[in-house]
C-alpha cells in the first residue's frame, strides 16, 4: 500500500525518501527485529528502551519509513522517509488501521477493572447463539468459528490488533466483542477501532504501579467513551458504580445511546438472584420487562457481567427480548469462577483469575453461599506489580475464608518469600506453603463435604513467571490430577 494512502493527516513528512506517492509499504512494526524490505518502522519510547536506538537496526533490515516523536532528528539515509507526529503511538494506531482497513461491522469493547473478559464471552455466546459468526478478543486469546488464539490478547498492539480484525473479516466474522483495557487505552492501541458499543463494567484498585493514582486510571477508561466511541454508539454503564456519573455525563455530552445496567437501577436490572448448586436462578428487568432466567454460570458477579453484556448485543441492534432468551443456553468462561474438580467427599474445587482485592471478595462472597462447610481459599500475589494491594488481598481473605493458604502466584523478579511475607502480615492465621502445586494438593487432602475451595489468582494460565524464565502450570491440571489421586486412594 503506498504510503500517501495511509499516513492520514496525524503526521508530519520531514523526510519524503523516494516521494509518498511512490514508497509502498510491505507492513508496519514497533519491533526492529520483525522489520522487513519496506516495512514502516515505529520509533516508539518505551518504559525501559527507546526504539529511537534501534533505528539503525531498522533501516539495514530494509526499512522504507521510520515513524519517530515529534523533535527527534533521526539519522537515516536519504531514500528512507521520515514521519513525525506528536503522539506516535496514536499516529502508529491510525496508519495500521488504513494498513489492514478491514474490520468486522460490530465490535463491542469492554472496560473496567474487573468482568471484562467474562462480558465479551458472554456477548459472544449471545451473538453466537442468535445466528451471528461472532468471535471474542482479550485475556484468553481470540476465540470464534474456525479462528482461535490461546495467548493472552488483552488490547494488543495496534498492528497486531489490527491484523486480527482483517483476518477476522476474512473469516466472514462480522461481530467482536474485545477486552479494552486502561493500558491499551491510555497508549492508544484501540484507536482506529470503529467501535459499535463499549461498556463499563466497575472501577477498583489496580495497575497503580503504570497509572499512578486512581484519577489516571480512571482518565485512561474514560478515553474509550469520550475519544473511542463515535456519536450514536451504545454506551452501556453499570448504574451502581460510584463513577457512573461522570461516564452518564460523558455519554450524554457525546451523543451517544446509553443503557445503564446494575442490581439497584437500569435499563437491565437484577431484581433477584438465587444460587443453585449448577448455577443461578435470575429474576431481570429489561427496559420495563419482567423475565425469569437460568444462568449456568455460578457468582452475583458474573451475573452483573451478564448484565453489560446484554446491554452492548441489546445496544448493537439486537431485540432485548431474543437477547434474553439466550440465557439459558450460556456457559461459563475458562478460568472464571470455573469449577475444575471435585473431591471424593464431594468438596468443590474452583479455579478463578482473581487476582486484586475486588476479584478476590468477589469469588468469595459469591462462593460462599454455595458452601455448607469450610470456605478454603490459595492464593498469592503477582511480583514486580502493584505492592499495595498485597496486604489488601491478605486481610480480605482471612475475613471471608474459614481457611487461608499463602503461596506463590507469577513472582517474576522479587523474591517470593518477600512477597508472601507481604501478605501474611495482614493476615493472621494464614497459612505458608510456597510451592503452589504443594499448597492446591495440601488444601485439597482436607476438604471435607459441604467444603469448598478457591484456587485465586492465574485462572486460564498455563504458566508460571518465576525470574526470567516461565514454567508449564496450571491450577486447574493441579487440581483434577489430585482428586483423581483421592480417587484412587479412596477405592
């Protein structure tokens, strides 16, 4: 594609090379080591390098363009064409968008601090289950007929994002339900994104080790609806947040469509709410109707992300009533709230991708309606993220679980040890076992019936981050081969 046709106006030419008109562009990358003859490179500044330094690297693998901040001088030969924008990263979001064009007709995105993942499968088993070939983006990779990622895509880069919107069209998928997180946000991976509908699902400490402070965080989820999504776009808000005034306010302003959502107020309200031993039992208002539902999917929360979901298929054009009725036809989300395995007493195992103080009470306020014996929960805190809520988690867990088990999650960098002490000082009672395989069998060989288990914090994951290197696990692998091991003992 030559580059005139995909520059747009958010760039400055300060070095044309052969001429606009005539450099054709092979493909776009932030990474000097994925540049190929004609490719555009992006200078991009990072936490810990600057792609100003690998520039260099780029032109001798055959860069044809070098996109760089505004200022910057880099040093290139003279058929190599220069583009300089104020906001690069911005710049780099809008060309890969006019680089792959094509995108499916619906795309719903999804904010908040926690539910968005479950929201977007929801949404997707919703489309899925009204006839539509659907697919959905985020923590749990890219999911939908004949397409599947397993990595985690939560708001990935912007060429990367937007190759898989093309290949998603090529697959003849035309609705997307995607995780939008602050980080993509607030580093504009989203833009270019021609979002139908977005959702906000709830706002909770997290990530205060990038944003800096809950103002900046919440900035950084508000550019979804105040910069992303276009006028006469589905803005769906939970009610019952303290923010949600502030994303009314901006909705309105935008002119966008907005459906509210919550247990006390909204278009779609849960008025009732009973645990069943496979799920729940939901009583809904939607826009003024009363409706009864089966939602195989344990947890109050989960409910509350089947609510936004309903809000953005409802919002992208769908009936509310043949949105609803495909409730009872939803499944659960792998590593939410998922039960794994269960016990030869009977004792039920969990495996949930809580892993801030929000999650966390959440899982297991949810879960304990569901126990008749002891709430027992493992868990342990990631490493090189935020400290702050180590001692959070530790306290919450001792207050709402009759047993605690402290062990290691992704320590990464930090010394495990340190991390667990963190945690442990908040919380009295617990107990230490930092092998995480040890601590899931040591929990499980005394689950009694009527108890039930919380494996908190990796979910989905099949890894473990310790130092620089990345270990094969996976708590819910962990947690069936040691009830097949009861099992066999107990034969």
């Amino acid at each position: 594609m030559r580059l005139s046709d995909i520059i747009g106006d958010c760039v400055r030419v300060a070095q044309a090379g052969s001429g606009i008109d005539k450099i054709v562009v092979a493909g776009l990358t932030a990474d000097s080591r994925a540049v190929g003859p004609g490719f555009l490179f992006a200078a991009l500044a990072g936490a810990k390098v600057d792609g100003l330094a690998f520039v260099a690297q780029a032109v001798g693998a055959g860069a044809a363009v070098i996109l760089v901040a505004a200022g910057q001088k880099p040093v290139v030969p003279p058929h190599v064409a220069v583009l300089e924008a104020v906001q690069p990263r911005l710049a780099l979001a809008r060309i890969a968008a006019r680089f792959h064009a094509r995108q499916p007709n619906i795309i719903a995105a999804v904010t908040g601090t926690s539910g968005k993942t479950s929201t977007a499968v929801f949404t997707r088993q919703i489309w899925s289950q009204l006839g539509h070939r659907a697919a959905s983006l985020g923590t749990i990779g890219l999911v939908g007929p004949g397409i599947e990622y397993g990595e985690s895509l939560t708001t990935p880069d912007p060429v990367k994002l937007h190759q898989l919107l093309a290949e998603l069209v090529d697959h003849d998928i035309h609705h997307l339900a995607m995780e939008a997180s602050s980080h993509g946000l607030d580093q504009f991976r989203l833009d270019g994104v021609q979002v139908s509908a977005a959702a906000f699902t709830n706002l909770s400490r997290d990530h205060l080790d990038y944003h800096g402070d809950m103002a900046s965080y919440l900035k950084a989820k508000l550019r979804l609806f105040e910069e992303l999504l276009p006028a006469g776009g589905a803005a769906v808000v939970n009610a019952d947040m303290a923010e949600a005034a502030r994303v009314i306010e901006i909705a309105r302003a935008r002119h966008h469509r907005l459906i509210t959502f919550g247990r006390r107020r909204g278009d779609i309200r849960l008025v009732k709410q009973v645990p069943l031993a496979t799920g729940q039992q939901l009583q809904l208002e939607v826009f003024g109707q009363r409706c009864d539902a089966t939602f195989s999917v344990a947890g109050l929360f989960q409910a509350e992300n089947l609510l936004a979901a309903l809000g953005l298929v409802i919002g992208a054009g769908e009936k509310p009533e043949m949105a609803v009725a495909m409730i009872d036809r939803l499944t659960g989300v792998h590593g939410r709230i998922e039960r794994v395995a269960t016990t030869p007493s009977g004792a039920a195992v969990y495996v949930d991708y809580a892993h801030k103080p929000a999650g966390l009470e959440a899982v297991l306020g949810t879960l304990r309606p569901h126990t008749t014996g002891r709430l027992v929960v493992v868990f342990g805190c990631g490493g090189d993220r935020d400290r702050g809520k180590r001692p959070e988690m530790g306290a919450l867990a001792v207050r709402l679980a009759d047993r605690v088990i402290v062990t290691d999650d992704n320590p990464r960098s930090e010394d495990p040890a340190a991390i667990r002490a963190e945690i442990l000082a908040a919380a009295p009672g617990a107990v230490e076992i930092g092998d995480r395989a040890q601590a899931i069998r040591a929990a499980m060989h005394e689950l009694k019936s009527g108890d039930v288990l919380v494996i908190a914090g990796k979910g989905h994951e099949t890894y473990q981050l310790v130092g620089d290197q990345k270990f094969d696990f996976d708590d819910s692998e962990v947690a069936r081969n040691c009830a097949a091991e009861l099992a066999r003992g107990a034969a």
